[in-house]
C-alpha cells in the first residue's frame, strides 16, 4: 500500500485556500461597493454581517439613507434601497454592470484556482506513481543482484561439490581397480 500522504495534504490545503476564497470574495464585493458608495459621496459607509449570515452595506447623504445587502456566498446584490430625507424610495445609481463584471472575474478566478488544483492533484498522481514505479524498479534491481549472487555462489559451491563427487569417484575407480585385481585372481 503507498502512501498518500503527500497528495491528501495537497488536495486539503487547495480545498482550503478554495472555501477561504469563497467569504473574501463576498467581502471583496462588498469593500468594492463601499468604496463606490463613498466615491458618490456617501458619508459613514459602514460594513455589517445581518442575522441571517448575510452582508449589510449602509450609508448616509443629504440625509437620506442607503442599505445594500449581499449575499456573502455568492456577491450577488439581494437588496439596494435608498431612501431620501423625506424616507421616499429613491432610485439606486449603483453601476451593478461593473459590479456584476467584477464578480464575474472573481467567479473566474475561482474556477482558474480549482483548475489548478485538479493539476496540482494530477501532477501528485504522477509523482506518487513515479515514486511506485521507481521504488518497483528498485526491488527489481534488489532482486536481480540476488538472483546473481545466488547463482554465482551455487556455481562456486557446486564446482567444489561435483570435485568430492570425482573424488570420490577417484576412489570407486582406485577401488574397482582394486577389486578388478581381486577378481583377475579369482580368474587364475
């Protein structure tokens, strides 16, 4: 079994870095829309978090009042409500085309950074199967040299084994010569 060490901590610090990107966009998004509200010379532009999770952006100008809420999740504009003096309902002039452009760039680069994170994965395969084939080869070369070593001591031990076995050969034939006299003078 290999360890997956190396690729699990990789695949966990993208995924990270991927749900941390996720509020900072919504806070991005909602900085951004500040910053225009302050540029259309809203004054005390504050930023707050609502009960519900979401993201409240209000601000005040020639006594009237602006609140623009937003989901934190996505950046989308749920609400824009501008109130003059008199509390009428005011038309917002928020350029949401440039704020939609601007979340979709970010939407952009969040899919480009899970992109690179499925090559990041992918190139830890790779590694990881390098690794397996390198460590495989390595056990294939340990095993050779021992195949090797094995069969160059049972040819050094055979060589010494089959000389006692002419040895001993030597000594039926030193024998059978012997008995071969024997038997010659069992023929007179």
């Amino acid at each position: 079994m290999r360890a997956m060490t190396p690729r699990r901590h990789t695949l966990a610090l993208v995924l990270a870095g991927l749900v941390a990107a996720l509020p900072a966009h919504a806070q991005g998004v909602a900085e951004q829309i500040a910053r225009q509200m302050t540029r259309q010379g809203f004054d005390t532009v504050e930023i707050e978090a609502t009960w519900l999770g979401r993201t409240r952006i209000t601000g005040l100008r020639d006594g009237g009042s602006r609140e623009i809420v937003v989901n934190p999740n996505t950046g989308e504009i749920l609400r824009d409500l501008w109130l003059n003096a008199d509390g009428r309902v005011r038309a917002a002039d928020i350029d949401l085309d440039d704020i939609e452009d601007r979340v979709d760039a970010a939407e952009d680069a969040a899919k480009d950074a899970e992109d690179a994170a499925k090559d990041a994965e992918d190139a830890a395969d790779d590694a990881a199967d390098a690794a397996e084939d390198a460590a495989d080869d390595a056990e294939d070369a340990d095993d050779a040299e021992d195949a090797a070593d094995n069969s160059a001591g049972k040819g050094q031990g055979g060589g010494s084994s089959s000389g006692s076995e002419s040895d001993s050969d030597n000594d039926s034939d030193s024998s059978g010569k012997g008995s071969g006299g024997d038997s010659e003078s069992d023929d007179d």
